[in-house]
C-alpha cells in the first residue's frame, strides 16, 4: 500500500470498479459493443488493485502480462461469441487474473501489521471486500468452464432446455458464495455440484478467517496502542 492509511483516490477507483465488474454485467445483454466495453473492466480492476496493494518500485510485469491475455481472449470470445473455444479461453483468463488479484489482496490482509505498524485504515477493510467480490467472479468463470466442457452441467429451472450464459451462472455463484441460493439456477452434474460446494464452504472460510483477522487487528491496536500482534514479551 502506498503511502499512509486513507481513501486514496486508486483505493475508491479500485472499489468502484470491482463494484462494476461483478454486478453492471446485465449491460452486456444490450449488445456487442457493450459487451467488449465490459471486458475493458478487468484490465482496469486488475491495474487498480495491484497500484493500491502493492508498494512503490515494485515491478508489473505480472499484471501487465494477465492484462494482454486477458484482453486477446476477451476481445476474441466479444466478437466471436459462437465459438466454444473462445468463451472457454475467456473463462481460463478470468481465472487467473483475478485469483492473482485475490493473493495480492489476500496478502496485503495478513501482513497488513507489518507494513503499517500502529496505524488503522480503511484500506484492510476494502481489501477484505474488493477480495470477496473477486471470489465470487473467479468461481462463476470456473462454472463456465465446466459448463463449456460438459454443456448441460447447469440448468435453469425457469427456462429448461435452454443454454446457460455466463451472466446466468455470475448470478449463480454470488447466490452461491453468500448461501442464499433461490433455487432456480441449479448445478445437476457430479462436478458442478461439487464446484458449487466448495464455493460455499469458501464464502464460508473466507468470513470465518478473514473478517476475523480484521477484527482482530483492530481490537489489538484499540486495547494495546501499537501495531497488533505485537507482544509485550
């Protein structure tokens, strides 16, 4: 993280835009263009989010190489969306640009009390978040990946026999991640009901350890005064 704790302006740019990426997805329903305009938010996620986790000098080659990867495929899938390979080549980027931008986030969370020693911010908090929204998007992309290799492995219950989109099953795996699930969009394969239960029990870690984690630093520096985890002996 760059400078002190704070809302800087790469932080709210980063939040808003993973906001975005993960419910403005509707937009791609209007048409090509928008569709190929959606995919520009990855690529700026991704950016963002590296610019606000990681410190000054630090190279970006990874993110730069995910960025070009992740844009040929996009591209590819936004004019060619007929053919299976391209959206199966789009979800495999997915997958990988945004679990990269999880371990940043991740890492940024737990040794956040190494890099900021006594000081508090909303930075661990947006983190925290900005790295659940981006779960939620890596399983929806590994969903389309099995329903790409196994057509059929979901099934919408309100318009059986009809192909499922990719905007159906990012529906699918937020109401997964929060175990809500309303029931009309179900996994009916061994493997996509597995996948689907270990993003449940992945929302359910996730909450279980980080949002604990962040509590805890925030009560050690409230009852101690210092960076949290330090000890007195």
């Amino acid at each position: 993280m760059r400078g002190r704790p704070g809302l800087s302006h790469p932080l709210v740019a980063f939040l808003a835009a993973s906001v975005l990426l993960h419910f403005a997805y509707p937009l791609t329903l209007r048409g090509q263009l928008w569709e190929m305009l959606y995919t520009l938010l990855y690529p700026t996620v991704v950016f963002l989010g590296v610019r606000v986790v990681r410190p000054r000098g630090q190279r970006l080659v990874p993110v730069a190489v995910l960025s070009v990867v992740f844009l040929v495929s996009g591209f590819w899938a936004a004019l060619h969306p007929e053919v299976p390979t391209a959206r199966l080549g789009l979800f495999c980027a997915v997958v990988l640009f945004q679990g990269y931008l999880i371990l940043e986030l991740l890492t940024f969370v737990f040794t956040y009390r190494w890099r900021h020693q006594g000081e508090r911010g909303p930075q661990l908090i947006l983190a925290a978040i900005c790295a659940y929204l981006l779960l939620g998007g890596v399983f929806a992309a590994m969903f389309g990946i099995v329903e790409a290799l196994w057509p059929g492995a979901f099934e919408d219950s309100l318009a059986r026999g009809t192909p499922v989109d990719w905007q159906d099953l990012t529906y699918l795996s937020f109401v997964t991640l929060v175990t809500l699930g309303y029931g009309d969009l179900v996994p009916v394969t061994p493997w996509a009901r597995s996948l689907a239960t270990a993003e449940a029990v992945a929302g359910t870690l996730f909450l279980t350890t980080v949002i604990a984690r962040i509590v805890g630093a925030y009560v050690s520096v409230s009852e101690s005064g210092r960076d949290p985890g330090t000890g007195s002996g």
